[in-house]
C-alpha cells in the first residue's frame, strides 16, 4: 500500500467515508496504508467514489505531516521482546 506521507500525486477524498484517498492506475481508487485499522469504509481498502480536492500547498502539507498512522508496523510473529 502507499503511504500518506511520501504520496506525491493528487490527494483525493473517499465519497463513502470521507477520508484522504489516491487513484492508482492499476488497482483505482484506494486508500492510503496509514488508514489500515482506523477507517471503515465499506470498500476499504479500495475506496468509494472519488471526490476531487482543490488543496493548497500549506493545508495538504499540514494533513500529510498530522494524520493519524493505524498500521500494525510491530509484527508479532517473532514472539514477545526479550
């Protein structure tokens, strides 16, 4: 999945749960790997219809640099820590 942070094309919002989304040309429209365990959309982790942002550069910055990361990036697989 790709992430928030470092996404450099178009930011788009989720018509279904109104949350940041991108279209890929491959796989369409998605959402972004930090949403993985906090947004419930109904598509996820594809999203709904696309709305179209007229961001400027300050605010899509400030979202980028803010928004919340659910992704389990600990993997647990290995056991507890010593």
């Amino acid at each position: 999945m790709v992430s928030i942070k470092t996404y450099t094309g178009p930011v788009t919002l989720c018509r279904s749960c109104g949350q940041p989304s991108f279209t890929d040309e491959v796989i369409g429209h998605q959402h972004f790997n930090e949403q993985w365990d906090g947004v419930f959309c109904p598509h996820f982790p594809l999203a709904g219809e696309r709305i179209d942002m007229d961001w400027d550069d300050m605010s899509l910055d400030q979202m980028r640099a803010e928004y919340p990361d659910t992704y389990p990036h600990q993997s647990f697989a290995a056991g507890p820590r010593a």
